[in-house]
C-alpha cells in the first residue's frame, strides 16, 4: 500500500514539472510575440492604422447620404412620380492597383459580364496618370437594385464548405479577386404613367431641381436635405465613424383624378388625330389637328382641378425628346436656340401660361356682372338688328345679316348675341365693367399652385373708349387665359363663391403624416346667390335650346357656352380661337369643363361644335365615372361626334373593347396625315383578293365604300 503511494505521489511531481515547463515556454513566447507587437506599433503603428482606416472606409469617409425626393399621387392615391433607388457603380483604382497581377483581369471580366462596361476603359482608368491613385471613379450610373444584387451574389463565397469545395479553388480565387467596386446610393425620379398629366406634373433634373409643374412649384416641398457619413480618427487613433441621416422630402397628394385625367387626354389625342388630315398643314411638319387642344376640369365647389391637358404632350421620364411635336425633319434643322425653344414650346402649360382672346365663353360673367350691379334685371329686354354702328365702325352680330329681334337676357345667352351684349356693356358703362372683371380676378393672378402663370391684359379706364368696351363685352379686345375663365365662371354658377383654383390638397411626411392640409379657399364673393341661379338658367336655356346644343349629354341637365374668338394680329389673321365652357347637373353643379380648340385644322374654324363635341365626349364618361346620376328622363343614349368612332369607351370597353363595331376611323386612313386610298378587300388588307374570294368588281352591286367613309372623312373636314 504504502509502495503504490510512493509511486502516485513520484508521478504527480514529474506531471508537474513537465506543466510547469510547457507555461513558461508558453510565457516565454507570448511575451516574445506582445514586445514584438510592441516593437512594430512604436514604429510603424501609424502607418498601419491610417491603411486600416482608408480601407474600412473608402466607401463611407466624409460620404453624402442621398435623401429621398417626395411622391406626388393622384387623389386617390395612384403615383406620378416617385423616386426609386439607384446606385452609382464606382471603382476604387488604388484597391486594384495594390496587387494589378491578381486583382485587374477578373475585375474587368466581372465589370464587362454584368454592366457591360468595355475592359479598355477599366484598363486607362486603372493605369492613367489622373486616376490611377484614386480611389472614386464612377463606371456606371442609375444602376438597379437588381443589377447590383445579381453582381454581388456573383461573388459570394459560401460559409458551407461543401459549397465551398463545388464551386472549386479557381472560381473561389476568381471571386476573391474581384475587388475595388462599390455601390453608392442615389435616387431615380420616375413618372410610371409616362406623359399622364405632363403639363400639371413637370419634371425634375439630375439634381433634384426642377422649374416646371408641381415639381418645381414644390420643389423646395419635396426636396429634403442630405445626410452624411464621416470617418475620422478618435482619440488613440481608434476609428470612429458619425452618421448624420438624410431627411427625406415630403408627399404630394394632388387633386387631379387620374381616371378623368386619361379619359380627358384619351379624346384630346383622338381628337387631334381626326382633324389632322386637314387643311393647315406645312410642308415637312408634324401634323395636327389644331394649334393646341387644351381642357380643364374642375370641381365648381372647391376650385380642386380634376384634370388639366392640352395636346402636345411627352414622356416626363424622357422631357428632351421631341419627336412627339415635330418631324425628325424638322429636328434634324434646328439650332441650339431653336431647340430650345421648342423645349419650351413643349413643356409649357396652355391652361395657366397662354394669354388669348376668349370670346363669348365671358358672356355670362358679364350678365352676372350686370345683374349683380343693377345695370341691367331679369325682366330687361334687347333688341338685336344684326349689329351695332360704333363711330365710323359696324360691329356685327353673328346672324349677320340677319337679326335676332328683341330678346330677354336669358335669349342673349342662349342665341349668343354680340348685339345683346354691346348694349349690357353700354348700361354698365366702363367703369363698372372693369370693377366686375377684376372682381371675377381678371387682370391677376388666380394664384394656382403652378409656375408661370400669366396675368391676362385689360383695358384701363383711360383707354377704354365706346369701341373697346362694346367688343370686351362679348370676350374679344383683352386677354385672359384658361384658369381664369374657369375660376370666374365656376363663381358665377356655384352660388357666387370664387375659390381659389388649386391642384395640392395634402402635404404628407414619408411615414404618411399629414403636414398641411389645404383646404378650399374663398377669396371673394362677387355676386350673390340669386344672380348665380339666373345665371345657371340662362346657361342652360343655350344647352336646351340654343348655341351649346352639340355639347348635351343625354339623361344629363347641363349648362354651357359657346366661344368663337377672331385672332386679329397680322400673323394670325384669319384665324379662330374656338372654345366651350359647361357645366352639371344645371341647379347643383358638380363638375365644370372648359375646352379650347386653338386654330383647328379645318376649312371653316369658325364652328364652337368642335371643342363642344371633346366637351360631349369626355363628360359621356366622366359624369358616370364620378357617380353624378341622371336627373332628366330619356330614352335616348349619347351620340359622340364620327371623328370619335372606335375610341374606346369606358362602359363599351368591358363589352367589346371597343365602341364602333368596324374598326376606328383612324384603321381607315384618317386622322395621321391625308387619308390613304386603299382598294378594297385587297392582299395587303385581308390576305385574300377580290378575285380569290370571288368578288366582281364591276358588279352593281359591289360597294367599294360600304361604311360610307367617303361621307364620314366630308363630315370630318367640316
């Protein structure tokens, strides 16, 4: 017993000895391993922090956090712009050029296989005397998340070492010497409904500025502010990095409906189309179916712009391209200026920006004007003789040479009597007059929430003589432009209430907070409620029964006005400025409309049928759409004008997906340039000839024109 224990006791110490050995060697090397650390840190610790820090934050020293531009969106919620995020491919040449051997071929392969980037020019950036040492040169711009993340899952090396060992060692050494690329975070503005609302929306460029539409207007609303990254050196020389994070901008949500927005654009395009096989055209230029087609929708109650377009529209994403307003012809000629000018041309907003004579459309404001006044009562009578002798001067009557006799104030509007008007102007005499046109806020700003509006051109007292009155009394003689005439007659039929005309009614922040209501604002009254319903009355005599007959939507009590204004300057001499102006339901108005038709490309422009049958065709769907029923007994459906033929409609689309059962008058050869003479039933049309399918042409009874478009492309041109 005693020997075992001897024994134990002798293997114990000699365990111990031996651990005792094995930690001092141990100590021995650790203090060897930290004196040498010691050693390098006091002579080169410096220059090895300061690589560490370059390398850790090549990517994030002193770096800008991009903010995010705000949305606009329809007020409904559907987006118009919006900004996505994007990424700027940057290559850091000092990483690559550290080991050029190992590193510079796979990443140039890389560069070429996935971003298309020509090896030459990763090469001359990576040995070129300028950026060889630098460690920012941008590759690639507006790249993808996609595009980004597809690169990135190119090089990753799998944790699994199984993976790891499939891939095999040379495409693991591949992709570990894939190196100095990054990704820098930027933002894309999109506008997903392409030219939708161009006018109204605007765009912005590469930097977040903007001077058209709601994007500039707002701009410094849906900008916010950067944010950045710094990287520096603590105390110690420990890396320290600050993070000031970027504010983003605010939303936009508009008033306009992008529903009545595309129905109103869908008939101004069909429109345009129709006529631009007449008359006008120049040689070797874009043919259109007038000057411009403009038309504003809105709500009379709360001056919200349902929608608002003129033709001549583009793509917001890409604004510099011209080809939709001229030939390749014509853009191929132009110069830097003349370019520009034609971009100018382009993105310019018709509705708030283009002062012109606006004709009988201000009839019943000046009505309004004079009843409210006491110039003139209900119960006053006119007589029209066909015209009216100013000085040496005749100034006729539309019927000219005939007459429409005597005439209470409601025929004046319904017959659209310049005779009648002359002598209302009379009775308030000039003064007067000029009160109640700056009363209704023409002559200034209607303060819209868009850029460049024009203020319109009045007459002073001093200047307004007998002539100038008598022709400014039935809208010729000053200027006005589009949102003014509707905010005036919206107040002139809403009970006498002028709102302010806006297109923002809420500013949101990007988790959905509501930063700024904006409500309906009442500037003035300018007439009283009574007035407004004699007003509406008269209006809608001149739809029943009078000039506006072309714009009625069956089932539907309207009211409207007609405009047919002469352009008197030497340029435009000639020429018409043709417009209509309407409203419904008659004694509570819900939605008002204003269509102009700038010079149409007609023979005869002096026909207010023209913007009266856009006006028909788009209130046929938007009154529907907006849940405005019918409140007049009919058996009788709506009849749009031919040129509209085949222009789906929004209750025909679900049927058929279309509202003439042969085609669109456009599949016929009009609309897009002169119409085209095609022989029927040919190879080219059908696939089969006459004579394959047995038709005998000098048949009787063989109808080369058998839907009449003959007649159709006559009533067209008229």
């Amino acid at each position: 017993m005693r020997k075992d224990e001897s024994r134990q006791r002798k293997l114990t110490k000699k365990m111990k000895l031996k651990l005792a050995g094995v930690f001092g060697c141990s100590l021995l090397a650790l203090v060897s391993l930290l004196g040498g650390i010691t050693i390098i840190n006091a002579k080169s610790g410096n220059r090895y922090t300061q690589q560490v820090l370059s390398q850790s934050q090549q990517q994030y020293t002193n770096t800008t956090i991009p903010f995010k531009r705000g949305s606009i969106t329809d007020r409904n919620g559907t987006i118009l712009a919006n900004s996505v995020k994007v990424y700027n491919l940057v290559l850091d040449c000092v990483e690559i050029n550290k080991n050029p051997e190992k590193y510079k071929e796979p990443t140039k392969a890389a560069l070429e296989e996935y971003f298309g980037i020509d090896q030459d020019t990763v090469e001359d950036l990576l040995t070129g005397d300028d950026t060889k040492a630098s460690q920012y040169q941008i590759l690639q711009k507006e790249v993808t998340m996609e595009e980004k993340k597809a690169f990135e899952a190119s090089l990753e090396i799998p944790e699994d070492e199984e993976e790891k060992k499939a891939l095999g060692e040379e495409e693991v050494t591949r992709r570990q010497s894939v190196r100095g690329i990054y990704f820098e975070e930027n933002y894309k503005r999109i506008y997903p409904l392409e030219s939708l609302a161009c006018d109204v929306i605007g765009f912005t460029d590469s930097d977040d500025t903007a001077t058209w539409g709601l994007e500039g207007y707002y701009n410094s609303t849906l900008n916010g502010s950067n944010g950045r990254k710094f990287g520096y050196m603590g105390e110690n020389e420990t890396l320290e990095q600050t993070i000031i994070e970027a504010e983003n901008g605010k939303n936009l949500t508009t008033t306009i409906d992008a529903t009545i927005q595309e129905i109103v654009e869908k008939y101004i395009s069909a429109f345009d189309r129709a006529l631009s096989a007449g008359p006008n055209n120049k040689k070797n230029a874009k043919k259109k179916g007038a000057e411009n087609i403009a038309v504003i929708v809105e709500d009379p109650n709360t001056g919200e712009i349902l929608a608002m377009a003129s033709s001549g529209t583009y793509d917001l994403n890409n604004p510099r391209d011209l080809t939709g307003s001229y030939t390749d012809l014509e853009i191929a000629n132009m110069d830097d200026e003349e370019t520009k000018e034609a971009l100018f041309a382009m993105w310019k907003n018709y509705c708030v920006s283009q002062n012109y004579e606006p004709g009988s459309v201000i009839k019943p404001i000046v009505v309004a004007s004079a009843l409210e006044s006491g110039a003139i009562t209900e119960d006053s009578r006119f007589v029209c003789d066909g015209g009216e002798e100013i000085g040496e001067d005749y100034v006729r009557c539309a019927v000219y040479p005939d007459s429409h006799g005597v005439e209470s104030v409601g025929e004046v509007i319904q017959n659209s009597c310049n005779d009648g008007m002359m002598a209302i102007g009379r009775k308030m005499g000039a003064s007067l007059f000029l009160e109640y046109q700056s009363k209704f806020n023409f002559g200034t700003r209607t303060g819209i929430d868009l850029p460049s509006e024009e203020t319109g051109l009045l007459f002073s007292e001093d200047n307004m003589y007998e002539m100038e009155l008598a022709t400014s009394a039935f809208g010729q003689g000053f200027n006005c432009t589009m949102i003014q005439e509707i905010a005036a007659m919206s107040a002139a039929i809403n009970g006498g209430v002028y709102y302010q005309p806006h297109l923002v009614k809420e500013i949101t922040d990007e988790d959905g907070k509501v930063v700024k209501n904006i409500t309906p604002t009442i500037l003035k009254q300018p007439i009283s409620e009574e007035v407004s319903a004699d007003v509406r009355e008269y209006m809608g005599m001149s739809v029943e029964s009078g000039t506006s007959k072309s714009a009625k939507v069956k089932g539907y009590s309207m009211g409207g006005k007609t405009g047919t204004a002469e352009k008197l300057n030497e340029k435009e001499k000639g020429n018409y400025l043709v417009s209509f102006i309407g409203f419904a339901p008659l004694d509570k108005p819900e939605v008002i409309i204003y269509t102009v038709v700038d010079t149409p490309n007609v023979e005869e422009q002096a026909s207010s049928t023209y913007p009266q049958y856009l006006s028909q065709a788009i209130l046929s769907e938007v009154l529907p759409y907006m849940n405005i029923y019918q409140d007049e007994p009919t058996d009788e459906e709506t009849v749009l004008w031919e040129g509209f033929y085949g222009v789906p409609k929004m209750t025909d689309i679900i049927k058929d997906g279309v509202s003439n059962p042969y085609g669109t008058i456009l599949d016929q050869g009009f609309g897009d340039g002169d119409p085209q003479e095609e022989e029927a039933n040919n190879e080219e049309t059908d696939g089969i000839t006459n004579e394959d399918a047995g038709i005998d042409e000098d048949d009787a009874t063989y109808e080369e024109d058998a839907y009449g478009m003959e007649d159709l492309e006559d009533q067209i041109r008229r």
